[in-house]
C-alpha cells in the first residue's frame, strides 16, 4: 500500500516532526503541517521522500478549510500540534492561559478532525492518533506517580485541556466506531522539546514517543479505539 497518506499538525519540530519522518519511512505521502510556511520547507527537505509542506494554523478555521482543499485522501490524521502557556498551578493561572490552552489543545483538534473527516472517510482503514499527556490522567494525578511532583498540580492550563482531548478522543472513537476508524490518544513522556521549559535538557528522546504515535496510526482492523496508550504501547489509566 504505498498510496496511503497522512497529515500531521505542528510536525515542523519535535515529536510531530519524527512522526512525520517514521510515517514517510513506512512509505506514507505525509502532509508535513505546519504553521510557518518556512519551517515547514525545511522540515520536509530534511524528511525527504513523499513528505509535502501543508501551511496550517491549527486555530485559524480559514487556515484548516484551504488545507482540507489540498488533500483528495486521507489515511491517518495525527493531531500533534499542542501548547503549554505556563506552569502555573490553577490558583497562580489566569483566565487568558486556559483560553488558549483550550483553544489550541481541543477546540482546534475538533475543527481539524471535522473539516478533514470527508477525506478520512475515503480511506478504507481511517486512523486517528491524538498526541495527548501522562499528566492529563486523573488517576495518575490522584497517585503517586514519579512523574509529578506531589501535591502540586503545576501546569494546570496544559494539564486540564489535555484530559479534555482524552473525553474528545473517547467521544469521536465511540461516535466512528461503526465506520470503521480506530482513534486513541497517545501520553508521549517527557521529551526534549521546547513544549515544557528546560525539557530540552532533561526529557527523553522525541523519536522514541514518535514511534508510539505510528504503532497506533498502523493499527490493524482488529485494533483497540478509544483508549490511552504511553508511547512504549502500555495502557494509560484515564
């Protein structure tokens, strides 16, 4: 099957643009999506193959419906692109800081998802994969667990938006079930990025998660949807 396509959103850098690699490495024609058309360029030459630049500002819904214009097909959806405002505990946050958190971590997933979903129904085996966060599951959260420091609920804009893209992926792999789409969230783990300020230092490396994200864009038929995976393929509690 080497006509099978995909997009993936803020794949310019970091873990989106491993993911688009791996996918063009699996024989994929990967829309590279990014924001700023020169990034992007650059992502691309460096991918090489059948990876194509697609300029998409993921909360501009002008943006999305011109990038839905160019694509005929579409075979698996990543929806990549996501911020982190601050690390900020809730009582330290501001209105403005869960606004764009939202805006960006699940308004503008829905609108991607549902602008591209006629081309994804012209695939025969449609995949979605929504880059989600460990921090975001509430039983981990209530837990001890090594990757937070206990009784401090820091990035609580990023961390409240991305357990509202966990609900927004239950709800869309329950609502497409029956049309055949397998779409599941993935927790990537720290990685060294500039998404949260000195993990570029610290976090792991960002094609390990990448490849967490193609094992679930690759699913079988028989596959699970709805669920929440960490990047090494075990299951995430919600």
């Amino acid at each position: 099957m080497n006509d099978r396509t995909a997009l993936v959103t803020g794949a310019n850098k970091g873990i989106g643009r491993h993911i688009a690699g791996q996918l063009a490495a699996e024989g994929f024609t990967v829309y590279v999506g990014s924001r700023d058309a020169g990034r992007g360029r650059r992502a691309v030459e460096e991918i090489g193959g059948n990876a194509r630049l697609l300029v998409l500002d993921v909360t501009d819904p002008d943006s999305i419906a011109k990038a839905a214009a160019q694509v005929d097909r579409l075979d698996v959806l990543v929806n990549n692109a996501g911020i982190n405002p601050s690390l900020a505990t809730p009582t330290e946050s501001d209105a403005e800081e869960f606004r764009r958190a939202y805006e960006t971590n699940v308004v503008a997933v829905l609108q991607v998802t549902n602008t591209f979903l006629p081309v994804l129904r012209r695939s025969p085996h449609p995949r979605i994969v929504n880059v989600s966060s460990g921090t975001a599951s509430l039983t981990w959260s209530t837990h001890p667990n090594p990757q937070f420091t206990p009784g401090r609920a820091g990035s609580a804009a990023y961390r409240a938006s991305k357990a509202g893209l966990n609900a927004l992926t239950l709800f869309y792999a329950q609502t497409l079930a029956e049309e055949g789409f397998k779409i599941n969230a993935l927790a990537p783990g720290l990685r060294a990025t500039d998404l949260v300020p000195g993990a570029s230092a610290t976090g792991g490396d960002p094609a390990e998660a990448a490849g967490g994200a193609v094992r679930l864009a690759l699913l079988p038929d028989d596959g699970p949807t709805g669920e929440f995976f960490s990047w090494d393929g075990t299951g995430v509690p919600w």
